[in-house]
C-alpha cells in the first residue's frame, strides 16, 4: 500500500487477484481505507512492474512521480511514529554513578510528541543502588533520539548484579509500543566478596584448570580469621541481621544475669533461711520464701519467653537466604570458561550445605561464644566478692591452658572437616551422574556397578564423616576436663577446709558460710560451663573455615557480565550509527540496489519485520522454530 511491497508480476494492478492481494494487505483497516486505496490503485499506473502488452518498463522519474502522487493521497494510512528504547538491557558499573537510556523515536517525526518515563524497584532498590526520577521526554519535530540519566549510588559493600527498571507510558503525538516500553538496567557490582579489604588477593586466578585457592595461612592467602571478620561485618550490615544480632546479644546476657541469681537464691535460702531457723526458730521466713520461690518462677518465664522470641529475629534465616540467592545469581552468570571448574554437585553443596555451615558455625556461633565471655565477666565480679584472688588463679590457668591448646588442635580439626567436605562433594556428584545417566543404568547389567560405585561413595562419606566427628568431639571436650579438674580440686580444698578447720587453707578458700561455699560451688561448675560454651564457639567457628573457602572461591569467581555490558554497549553503538546511515540515505551501494529492486522508498525507520518462523540449518538437519506474531523493530538488539 505504502509502495513498498515486492508485487509479484502475475498480479497486475486493477485485476482481481490484485485487489483479493491488497485486500489481504489491508487486513485490519476500515473499510473506509480500503475503499480509499482501491480507488488509487485503479487510478495509478504499473508502479515499477513489466508491463504485459508490450514489455515496455516504465521509466525511473515516472515510478517516482506516481509514489509522490500516492504517499500525498495517502495520509490516512500513513503509520503512526513509534517510541521505544532503543536497547532491552542496559548495562552499567555502579562506580560509574550514573547510567544513561536511549529512547528512541520511529517514524516520520514530522510533529511534537512526548512520552514520560519512570523508575521501578527490581532487586535493585531505589535509594539504596539508584535515585528514583521520573520525568517527560519531548520530542521535537524532526527529533530521533532523547536521553534518560538515571543517578546510581556508589558504596563500598559487595552484591550481586541487581537490576531495576525504566517504563515509558503516557506517549502523546507518537505510540508506545507495549513490548518495548521497559528497560532493564543491570548494576555490576565492582566489589569483592565479602568486602574489598582483601580485594586483590580474592581475585588472582588459580592455576589453569583449577579453582582458586587464596584463603590460608600461607604466605600471599588472606587469612581466615581476616576474611571471617570481613563476612561477619556485611552480614551485620543487612538491616534485618543487625536488629536481630543485638537482640540475641541482649537476650543472652539477660539469661547470664538470671543464671547468677538463681545461684543468689540458693545462697539466700541456705544462709537466710535454714541457717537463721536453727537459731531463731520464732523468725517469719514467709515473705523471703515467697519472693524467693516467686523469682524461679520469673526467672524461667524471661527465659522460656527470650527463647520463643529468638526463633523470630530472623538472623540466620536472612543470612542464609543472602548467600544462597547470590550463589545462584553468581552461578547463571559465571564465566563460560570458568563453567567446567564448578559442576553442579559442587554448586548443591555449596548453596545448601555449606552456607548452612557458615551460617551455623560461623556467624550463628558468635553469640554463645559472646554470651561465655560476658558469663565469665559476671562469674569474675561475683569471685571478687566472694572469693578474693583465687578468682583470677582460676581464670588465668585456664585461660593458658586453652591458649596453648587451640592453636595445636585446630590444625587436625580443620583437615578432617575437610576431607569431609571433598566426600559429601563426591557424593553429591556421583548422585547427580546417575540421575544424568538414568537412561543408561536401567539396562539391568549395568545395575549392579553402578550400585557399587555409589556405595563406595557412600562408605568414603560416612568414613569422612566419622572421622571428623571423632576429632570434633575430643576437641570440645577439654574445657569440659579443665573445669571438672577445677572444680574437684576446689570441693576437695574447701571440703577438707572446713572438716579440718586448718588456717592456712583459709587464705585460699575465705568461707564463713555453708551458702557461700555451695554458691562457690555452683559459681564454678558455671564458670566451667561458660569455658565449654565459649570454646565450642571458638572451635565451631574454626570448623567453618573449609566451607568460607569454598564460598568466597565462588563468590568472588568472573563472570559473564562484563563481557555482556560490552557487548551491549558496542551493539548500541552500531545500531545507533546504521540507524543514523540509514536516515541520511548513506547506504552501502549493495543494500541501495536491493531498496530499488523491491521498490522501498519510505524512511527505513519506519519498517517493522514480522516473523513467523526460524529455520536452523546444520549439515543433514534442519530445526523449524515457530515464533508467532515477533516484530522486530529499527534499532532493537536481537
């Protein structure tokens, strides 16, 4: 209609079979239209086409005047202009602080038009990654392209590629294509996992076909205890994990406070109660026996509510869902190259055991370990009073003893959480492989290796398993001996004090009273409890060494992002420019006579490509794609 349609020759203008073609065309028109383009199709002459009487060729200038004639009859038909982003996917660093759109304007452009545009939150929030705008973008008569500036927020924390988006809506003067009236923008994160504090050592690339390895204790690793801390500080950083981490820390130092007045109230009812009854039987002992009795049961109500609320502060829930989520995101976006070095057992075991492990042990063991060492601050200020220096000789031996111990375990405990680790891993794999080959294995011969096989994994595991739990446990079992060692050594020197009544005991044991002394007693066997909690967080926190390897390796490994963003900045350069070619009429001189073959002479702008289907081709083979009603539009990245 718009002369722009090859004609076949058999159809010539005017017979029947041009007018059932050009009805097929119109298809969708008003009958108005079609009337109005029937009555300049009979009017026009052959445009171009052979004629069939004489095989004469109409002449160049002629063809010209008749499609003026036909575009100035026309108007009625003529394509409204088309606003779009000229790209699907934007890209961006977020240090580049800012991100700029290209919105693009199809058609004749012979009017003002306008269309508004606005932010909306994806994984990227607005005020946290991006500045939220909104605006109008108008364009002038004659005006292709407008900007959109969106402003990014720079900070020093690590996270995945976020995105959020820009919609068009309103156009006026122009129509909005609704599948191209949003625009995703993607925000590369240039930080390191878990902050940039060891930056440089966490990217350097392993040896060639091999993951890296840059956590340790060698020289050129960043240490564990270094990038722990790091991980500790952004997970503390999510709002959600920082409300509930001081709640648990608060809650635990409550439940420390409790567990010394119960031991006051021991000391109370010996000392205040059946003491004073033997000597003064007359005494009214009601009211201190009921506040006293009153205060267990108050006591287990804080403690028994402090639990029940625990389990809705949603620390290690969130933190879990942190490292999973990004996991996966790092995993669709790894590096092709890098692919074959992370099979999929070791990312299922990465995503659900081992953050488990980091979350647990790691962060999760922070507030026992803090809830020992603040039980032990109460225990020393409750020694002071009671029981003088012998206080810090407690302290001090088992804190040198625990000192000397931990460094010469940890290497133990650590390779054996490895080797456990490498046999879930196999494990894992070997699962995966059989379920890969399903196929395969049901041919019955092949049962029965495969069975072998899998068993063999099964048995490396629980060996592994075993063995690490073995050594676990005669590792958290020292402060348990140190503290059962103190504690016999004490009963034994204020036993034999007071059955004895020898002086020179008292200067080490300083008891006039029975309740002071089973106060003592159960002070100690605390103290000893908090030595054992403390350490088990230290230790625990140790065994998540192996699996804050195995994240920050993956975390930290390249991906395909980079290469998108430049990918998809030289696209848009190059749509931009043939588009530019394209309305200044500079085309190559092969693509100039296939527009004059065809009769196309109306702005190349303007043309829309519709498919119905995609043929792939390869040697013997073809594959029939079907992609009903796809337009593909100027300027759009395919």
């Amino acid at each position: 209609l718009r002369c722009t349609m090859p004609i076949p020759k058999a159809l010539l203008p005017g017979s029947p079979e041009w007018v059932a073609e050009l009805q097929i065309l119109l298809e969708g028109a008003s009958p108005e239209q079609i009337e109005k383009a029937l009555d300049l199709v009979h009017a026009s002459p052959p445009l171009g086409l052979c004629d069939e009487v004489d095989g004469s060729v109409i002449e160049e200038h002629q063809r010209h005047a008749s499609l003026a004639k036909m575009r100035s009859n026309t108007s009625g038909l003529e394509a409204v202009d088309k606003v779009l982003f000229m790209l699907d996917t934007f890209y961006c660093l977020e240090s580049d602080k800012e991100v700029t759109l290209v919105v693009a304007r199809l058609g004749n452009r012979s009017s003002r038009a306008s269309v508004c545009f606005e932010t909306s939150p994806g994984s990227a929030l607005a005020g946290v990654k991006y500045r939220h705008a909104s605006g109008t973008l108008v364009f002038e008569s004659g005006e292709a392209e407008k900007e959109i500036t969106i402003n990014l927020i720079c900070d020093t924390e690590w996270h995945a590629t976020e995105e959020f988006y820009v919609q068009l809506s309103g156009a006026a003067g122009m129509e909005l294509l609704h599948r191209h009236n949003t625009a995703r923008i993607k925000i590369i994160d240039d930080d390191a996992f878990p902050s940039n504090r060891f930056a440089e050592v966490l990217r350097r690339p392993g040896a060639p076909g091999q993951l890296p390895a840059n956590i340790g204790e060698q020289p050129g690793q960043a240490s564990h205890w270094g990038v722990l801390m790091e991980y500790f500080l952004l997970n503390f950083r999510n709002k959600l994990v920082r409300r509930g981490s001081i709640k648990c820390a608060v809650a635990d130092q409550v439940k420390n406070i409790i567990r010394w007045a119960e031991i006051c109230v021991d000391k109370l009812l010996i000392d205040q109660v059946i003491a004073k009854a033997q000597t003064d039987p007359e005494h009214n002992f009601l009211p201190l026996l009921t506040n006293l009795a009153g205060s267990i049961i108050l006591f287990a109500a804080i403690k028994h509510t402090l639990d029940y609320r625990r389990c809705f502060w949603k620390v290690t829930g969130t933190s879990r869902k942190f490292m999973q989520s990004n996991l996966l995101r790092r995993h669709l976006a790894l590096d092709p190259s890098l692919r074959s070095l992370v099979p999929l057992s070791l990312f299922i075991q990465s995503t659900l055991v081992e953050t488990d492990d980091l979350v647990q042990n790691g962060y999760g063991n922070v507030f026992p370990m803090f809830a020992g060492i603040g039980n032990l601050l109460i225990a020393l200020v409750f020694g002071i009073v009671e029981l003088g220096w012998l206080v810090f000789v407690v302290l001090g031996v088992w804190l040198f003893a625990i000192a000397l111990f931990v460094p010469i375990r940890h290497g133990t405990t650590a390779a054996s959480k490895r080797r456990w680790i490498h046999a879930q891993t196999a494990l894992v794999d070997s699962m995966h492989h059989a379920a890969e080959n399903v196929g395969l294995l049901t041919d019955f011969h092949r049962r029965k290796e495969a069975v072998i096989r899998f068993e063999a994994t099964i048995n490396a595991n629980n060996g592994a398993e075993v063995a690490a739990k073995s050594v676990d446990v005669n590792s958290r079992a020292f402060p348990h001996w140190l503290g059962a060692l103190s504690l016999s050594l004490t009963i034994f020197g204020v036993g034999y004090h007071f059955a004895s009544h020898v002086d020179f005991l008292t200067i080490a044991f300083p008891l006039k009273q029975v309740g002071v002394l089973l106060a003592t007693l159960q002070g100690l066997k605390s103290l000893s409890s908090s030595f054992d909690e403390t350490f088990r967080a230290f230790h625990a926190i140790m065994d998540a060494f192996p699996s804050l390897e195995q994240i920050v390796t993956l975390m930290n490994l390249p991906t395909e992002d980079r290469d998108c963003m430049e990918f998809s900045e030289r696209a848009l350069q190059s749509t931009r420019d043939a588009w530019h070619a394209a309305k200044e009429r500079s085309h190559s001189p092969a693509y100039a006579r296939y527009l004059k073959e065809r009769q196309i002479s109306r702005r190349i702008d303007s043309i829309t490509i519709k498919i119905q289907a995609v043929v792939f081709k390869k040697p013997g083979e073809d594959l029939l794609l079907c992609i009903p009603n796809t337009e593909i539009l100027p300027g759009q990245l395919l």
